[in-house]
DNA sequence: AAAACACATTGACATTTATCGATATGATGC
DNA sequence: GCATCATATCGATAAATGTCAATGTGTTTT
C-alpha cells in the first residue's frame, strides 16, 4: 500500500466511517480529548481507542499526551494535501 | 445512514479502496468504457462491477449504456461537493 | 505506595468486504 | 434466431473490519 493511490485510499478508508468522520468533524473544532470526544459518541471507550488509531494512522490526526489526558487534533497540512489530490481530479 | 456524516462517509468509503481510487483517476481523464478500466487493473470483470457499482451507489460516478457497452463518467458536481465539505472542516 | 483516573491493548466474535468462477442478461451482427 | 460480445448478478469464501468486555499501562492524587 505504500504508493501514492495508496497513501490517500488510506486516508479515505479512515474518514470512510461514520464514527470516524464525526470525530474528525468534532476535531475542526479544535484539540479535544478523548474522554470529551467519547461522551459524544455511543461507543465504548476501546472502540474510540480502535478508531483513534486508524486516524492517526492516516496521517489526518494526532494525538499528544497531556497528563492523564490524549489530546487529540487534526493535521490541517496532511487534510489540505488530501483536498489538493481531490481538486487535482477532474 | 441517512444524515449528513453518512452521505459524505460513504462517498470516501467509495474511494478508501486502491482499486477504486484507480478507477476514479482513470475517469478523470474523461469517460470510460468499463472494458477499457479492465484491462488497466489486475482483477476480474465481476469485480470490477462490483467496485463500480460502489462507485456509482455513491454518487460520484455514473454509467450510461451506448450499446453493448457502459461507458462511465465522474459526477464533477458530487465530487466538489466531497471537496467542499473537506473544505469546510478546519 | 495505594487508589483512582484516562487511555491502550488483547482476545473473541459477528458483520462486512473484496474476490472469484459460474451463470444470467442485454445488445449486436450474421 | 443464433452466436458473440460486454456487463451484471449470484453463490461461495477468505480476509478485513468494527465492536465489546477484560485487562494492561502510564499518570495523578491522596
């Protein structure tokens, strides 16, 4: 999987759930942590875990440590990328 | 899967597989016959049916008959719409 | 240091997905 | 009308995915 097609496939795979694109859409809001992001939701905690994961993954997301708290954001650079090989079509 | 997140989620479920974002490159250089797709990719024609109608369930494709064959296109406007909603996160 | 809190990982499981061979359907040409 | 070509559908199957309860890990609080 690591061609170009690839690369952005696997980005669309991670927003191609409805869990993960409600947390990505939470996230264009601003850092939020996953306790903040988990009572949105009607998932149990691993589940946020499992699908944090695969965001960040992506490349779309990261998360840094804060205390107790994972504060998690959006990676406005790799997003904007994503969008450019959109636009780039058609 | 009828709000809003599941419209656009579905749409990048569409294009989160690399022989469907193949696919969707290749019609970005104008209208294509489905036997001309196939022999670009390494799959069978039941698959690549399979992934067009995936495609084409999205929105972001569409197909027209012109005789034996079916001749397939983007949906600029549903595609820009995806970019817009991208766009509007962050 | 023990308890509590926030999150990640593991193992199990049911569902969904991608794939194929075989077959059906629809259109064309002879 | 029959053979052929292009595509869709069906049935089967293996692999990937999403989900959870249970447990592990790292951090803070008392």
């Amino acid at each position: 999987m690591e061609n170009v097609d690839g690369r952005y496939a696997n980005m669309m795979k991670a927003l191609g759930d409805e869990a993960r694109i409600k947390i990505f859409v939470m996230l264009s809001k601003g850092e939020e942590c996953a306790c903040k992001l988990l009572d949105e939701l009607s998932i149990t905690q691993p589940t946020l875990s499992y699908h944090m994961k695969i965001l960040c993954d992506s490349g779309l997301v990261e998360g840094r440590r804060d205390g107790k708290w994972m504060r998690y954001s959006l990676k406005a650079e790799v997003l904007a990328e994503l969008i450019g090989f959109l636009s780039g079509i058609q």
